[in-house]
C-alpha cells in the first residue's frame, strides 16, 4: 500500500474537520453553553453593529449574535464547515449570517472594519495565534472589542501536559490548550488590554467527544488507560471516574471566556 503523504498543519485541520462538519453542527457543546451565554452578554451590540466569527466552525457561535446585530461574517477555512453555517442559518430563518472562506491569520477584511471578534473553540488549532490577534486588532474599530472562549491549559504543568496529551490523541489536527497567562502575554504582545470575564469546567461524555471528531478506537483506548493511570490530583482535577471499562462516563477539561480590548 502506497504511504499516505502527509500534511502541514493546515491541511490537516482542513481535513480533520473537512469529513466531521455535520458532527459539529449537531454538537450539544457547541450549540450552547454557559460560556457562550456569557460572550453574548459581554457584547454590547446595536443593531449597526458588524462582527466577525473567527474560525467560526459549523457556526453556532455566529448564529448566536446574530439576533444582536446587523451583520455576522462567519469566517473558516473549512469549506463543508461554512455549508453547516449556511444550513444552520436556513434552520433558524435568519439571514444576516455571512459565511466566508477565510483564515484567521490572513482575513481579507478592511482594517476598522468590526465593532466585535469572537471566536469560540477554535483558538486550540491555530498554528499561529499570534498573527490571528494582531489580525483581530487590526479589524477592530478603536472602541470595539474581541471575546474569546477556549479550553484553557491549567498553570499546573502536570494537568497542562495531561490535557494536551489527551487532545492530540483525540484529535491529530490539535495544536495547543494555552494557559490563561500565555492568552494574556499574546493579547498585550497584540495591543489588547485583556480581563477573564469567566471560568468553568466543560463537561464532555467520552463517547460523544470521541465520536464528534470520529477518533479512531485505538487512539480512544490510549486516552482511557492514560486516564485510568492518571495520578490522584489529576483525577480530581478532570474529575475522573475511580475506574475507566467503557465509553460511558463524563469527565470535565477546564475553559474561560476572555474579553480584550485596545490597550
């Protein structure tokens, strides 16, 4: 059998999510959840208000501050992932939801051009988040703010590398779960002056975290013995079952919700 080329970091996040977009536009995590209650709070939009979903996925995030504002750009680089964002849209009869083929580090968009930038559980695939931020500034109106919302890396390294460990066996297209401090050194390094407006613990069941991102069965048997030889603290911390048999159990991964404007 001839060996699969392999891929850069873009075409593999292309692919990964290119063959489970339908997965995502049916995800209960990413339909709703406190956090994203939270960004819409956080947002103070009028009805002239632009806003830019970046790395917007099958777009449950754009469709959420839609109701809140003129016009909603949903930007990814995912073309079947922009086909959900149009399906979803259609399902909610709403039709100020523009999808757009785009990535975050290079976005085809006028500089002053938004009143808001959101992106939610997308910031964990960016090769380059740094170059995404100086982006989001630059298309941001001087009194326009970014909200993020992402899986945050704890500052204890041993659940930092734990964490990672069990999102790049999940799914190869992950690059990392940055700490809340690390956020804060790239939106200030950016011209942001950051705050965290939120904390929670995500629960997510494993079969249905697996099966979303269609992991392959040995990679979801690693992720189980790692869990079951986890140490105690890191048991409690991602609040393990005592013992691991099946599919069938939840467990928590640690997120934040970050609201940054210009320093």
């Amino acid at each position: 059998m001839p060996k699969r080329p392999s891929l850069d970091l873009k075409q593999q996040v292309q692919q990964q999510f290119a063959d489970v977009a339908s997965n995502y536009r049916k995800s209960k995590v990413h339909a709703a959840g406190i956090d994203l209650d939270r960004m819409v709070q956080l947002s103070s939009l009028g009805q002239t208000s632009r806003v830019l979903d970046a790395g917007c996925g099958a777009g449950h995030t754009a469709l959420a501050f839609a109701a809140h504002a003129d016009l909603v750009i949903a930007c990814d680089f995912t073309p079947p992932m922009l086909e959900q964002v149009g399906l979803l849209a259609i399902e909610r009869g709403l039709s100020n939801v523009r999808p757009q083929l785009a990535d975050v580090e290079r976005l085809p968009f006028a500089n002053d051009s938004f009143d808001l930038v959101v992106t939610r559980y997308s910031a964990h695939h960016w090769g380059q988040p740094e170059r995404a931020l100086a982006e989001f500034r630059r298309l941001l109106k001087a009194d326009g703010a970014l909200l993020i919302s992402d899986i945050m890396a704890r500052e204890d390294y041993a659940q930092d590398t734990f964490l990672q460990a069990i999102e790049l066996l999940r799914d190869p297209s992950h690059v990392r779960d940055y700490r809340i401090s690390e956020w804060f050194t790239m939106l200030a390094n950016a011209g942001f002056a950051p705050e965290v407006r939120l904390t929670f613990d995500l629960t997510l069941r494993f079969d249905a975290w697996t099966r979303r991102m269609a992991t392959p069965r040995q990679h979801a048997d690693m992720i189980k013995t790692i869990f079951n030889e986890a140490p105690a603290d890191i048991r409690r911390a991602f609040r393990l079952p005592a013992r691991i048999a099946n599919d069938d159990f939840d467990f928590v991964i640690p997120g934040a919700v970050i609201r940054a404007t210009s320093a």
